[in-house]
C-alpha cells in the first residue's frame, strides 16, 4: 500500500466520522425540535452499536498513525505524541467495553476522547494556518507544521485524528441510556385476571 | 427439583427476549455496515490513487498535480562530478566563485531515473539544494511551488533541485515523499551518502541556490529563504548571465 493510497484512505474514512458526528448533531436537534418515535428508535440502536463504532474508530486510527511513523516513516513530532496518548489507550478500553457489553466505558473514554481532540484542535490550526513565530511545542527535527498529509486541500494528519476523537465522544454521549431505557422500574407483566 | 421439566418462559419473556434479538441483529446491521465501509473507502483509495497514478507518470502523489517527482523513494544514490569544485560558500564579498565553470553532475533521480545537471549545455540553469529536514526548504518548497504553478517553469532557465543531507531520523523522510506531496514540479537529483554534488557546488547551508550562465559559469550563489523578488532576482542573473547580489538572503539551516 502507498502512502498516497493509505492517506486518501485515512482521509476518506475521517470525512466519514465527520459526517457520522454531523448526523448525530442533527439528529438530537430535530428530535430535540420536533421529537419522533422513529428518530427514538434509531437514537437507540446507534446507542446500542455505540460502543463498538467507536472502538472500531480507535482502532483504525490507532493502525493508521502506527502506520504512518512505522511504515511511512513519518516522526511523529511532539503534538502527535500527545494526540497518540489519547487514542491508543481508547481502542483497546472500547475494544474490551465492545466485547462486554459495558456502556458505562463512556466514564473512561470521554475524558481521554476530549483530551485528544482539544491537542488535535489546536494541532490541525497549525498547520492549516502555520504561525511565522514557531510553536512552542515542537523542534527543527520534528516540527509540527509539516503536512505530512493534505488530502483534499484540508485534510491533515491531526484533522483525522480530530475527526476520530469527535465521532467517540459522539458516540459514548450516544452511549447514555436513551430516556425510555433508565432503568427506573421492571415493567410489569400483565397478571391473568382470575374471577 | 431435578424432575421437574424447565419452565417454558412465559409470554412477557418471549416478548423480551424477541425484542433482545432484534435489537442485538439492528446493532450487528449497523457495526457490520460500518466495517463494510471501511472495506469499501479502502478499495475506492485503491481504485483512486491508481488511476492518478496512471494520469501521472511523474508519481503523482500530491493532490495539486503538476509534479515531476517520481515514485520512487531512493534517497541516496551514486553522484559522478565531473569539473572542478566550487569554494565553498561563505561571507566572502565578492563571491569568488562567480565566473568559474560549474562542475557537470551526473547521478539518478528517487526511482533510480538519470538526472544529468550539465552547466556546460548551452542554457541559463538555477540548482537547488534542499534537505528534507530543513525547516526553511521546508518553507521554501510551497512558496518555489506556487510561483512555478502562477508563472509556469521558465523557458529559457533550466531548473534543478538536489536532496541532500539525508538523515532519516530527522523527520519528513523520505525526501521523494514530501516533494511529491508538495507537487513540487523541478527535476530532482538525490546526492549520495557522502553529499559529493553538494560538496561540488560549496554548500554550506540549506536551501542553497547557484545561478548559473548558459556559458556554463556560476553567476550568483545564495543562501536561506528566498522571497518572490529574491527568486525572480537569481532567475534573471542566469538568464542574463551577470552577477546578482550573492549572499545570504533569509533563513537558513546549517549543514551537518
């Protein structure tokens, strides 16, 4: 696989958690607007599914930064390493949470996911609009404003990571038991009335 | 109560337990379409860069076109020089350099293609020499990028650039990549290990720039960044075959 096969890849699948995050946006305005019973449904199968798309997003952007400093050969300067603390540790949590079953993961994933993408906020700025002065961050042997990839005129090395911490923190909010689910009482069988 | 047969589940719990397997088969429909995404990104990545790459014999990695760095990604190779070395570059006013014969480089390009820099050749030429690592080649590269795309590659200079300096562990590696990322569209010379086509031409500092006449002489030599008047500056001092201001224009890295 070439580097340029990998990066509009990559960047392909982080227009679509882009697109993911935009979709549950909307999706809680309208329902939030104008609520539905249709929309309900649907909010809670995505939260039934939520843990495991997220783990599935972690993982995949955890293989694709791991491919591009192995395999590319691209040094990861020191915001990356930073945006990397975040999302390693959220594929292999979500990825056991996944299997379990736990949507409680979302305690440990939220804060990590939250982390992540204010690092890669502030990291996909710079290098969109790299500052004269220099970052304080970074060195002349890694410097963060190289665009080790700018696909489609914008998308960068942290505006995919941007795009994977946003859609797990879209999807552990997702994961909150949906309104009708809180577990206030047992639904009750209907008793055979005996005359 | 070992004898006693199961207790079949009663009404409510069928319901619940059938509303379980339809949520557990919603939940499978949509993890499964999203991995069948993923699957389906990766051969249309495929599909896509395939195709630019055909359209692009030059490697064609960078979105913006226009690139004639090849694939490959050889980041050394074997340089012959032929001509005697220029003095290495330095604060020295005037440069002695200028009006001496600019030594004929032979060598390959990142797919292991010849690249002959021959001064001798009859046409006004401007050689460049970038490291990869260089925080101000790294600066100069887009900005060379976009004056080539406005103004179109000179007609009556030719230009080449030399990587030099390889050093994988200093970031943006390999040279071939990033230059293709960056559409850059100047015909590149990798130098080898020892940097002899650096050596060659008295490189002291990154990005470095020797004019040169179409008789074949070194007009100007320069240092650091250069801005749009500095480089439109070097490209008429080969052109016109006399001597620009020389020195140290912007920022620069040291060599070594």
């Amino acid at each position: 696989m070439s580097t340029a096969t990998a990066s509009f890849f990559f960047a392909v699948l982080a227009l679509c958690c882009l697109a993911g995050v935009v979709a549950v946006l909307a999706g809680g305005l309208i329902q939030w607007i104008s609520p539905s019973a249709r929309l309900l449904t649907l909010r809670r199968d995505v939260g039934d599914a939520s843990v495991a798309l997220a783990a599935l997003v972690a993982s995949v952007a955890t293989f694709g930064s791991l491919y591009y400093s192995q395999i590319a050969g691209f040094t990861p300067c020191t915001l990356c390493w930073y945006q990397r603390i975040c999302m390693y540790p959220l594929a292999v949590i979500l990825g056991v949470a996944a299997i379990r079953g736990d949507r409680d993961v979302r305690w440990y994933a939220l804060p990590l996911a939250l982390i992540g993408a204010g690092f890669s906020t502030y990291h996909s700025w710079i290098q969109a609009f790299p500052p004269d002065s220099g970052t304080s961050f970074c060195t002349a042997e890694a410097p963060c404003t190289t665009r080790h990839v700018w696909e489609f005129g914008f998308v960068s090395l942290p505006f995919m990571a941007l795009c994977g911490f946003s859609f797990v923190i879209a999807m552990m909010v997702m994961a909150r038991p949906a309104p009708e689910e809180v577990p206030d009482a047992e639904p009750t069988d209907p008793q055979p009335v005996t005359v | 109560m070992p004898n006693r047969p199961t207790p079949s589940p009663s009404r409510s719990e069928r319901v619940r337990m059938a509303q379980a397997a339809a949520t557990r088969s919603r939940t499978g429909v949509l993890v499964g379409g999203a991995v069948l995404v993923v699957l389906l990104v990766a051969g249309i990545a495929f599909i896509a860069t395939r195709g630019s790459g055909d359209d692009a014999p030059g490697g064609g990695a960078s979105a913006s076109g226009g690139t004639v760095v090849p694939s490959g990604d050889l980041s050394t190779a074997a340089v012959q020089v032929n001509g005697a070395a220029l003095p290495p570059f330095g604060k020295a006013d005037p440069d002695p350099a200028i009006g001496s014969p600019a030594p004929v480089l032979s060598g390959q390009s990142f797919d292991g293609s010849t690249v002959k820099i021959d001064p001798a050749d009859g046409r006004a030429k401007v050689v460049m020499f970038l490291a990869h690592w260089c925080p101000h080649c790294q600066n100069e590269v887009p900005r060379l990028t976009d004056w080539l795309e406005t103004n179109g590659l000179p007609s009556d200079v030719e230009l080449y650039a030399v990587s030099t300096a390889v050093a994988p562990e200093r970031g943006n590696f390999p040279p071939g990549a990033w230059l293709r990322r960056e559409g850059w569209p100047v015909t590149t010379m990798v130098d080898s290990e020892g940097q002899e086509a650096a050596s060659a031409y008295g490189l002291s500092s990154f990005p470095y720039f020797v004019a040169i006449s179409a008789d074949g002489k070194v007009v100007s030599r320069t240092s650091g960044e250069l801005s749009r008047p500095q480089w439109e500056a070097l490209l008429d001092a080969a052109r016109a075959g006399s001597s620009a201001p020389s020195g140290v224009s912007g920022a620069a890295s040291p060599a070594g």
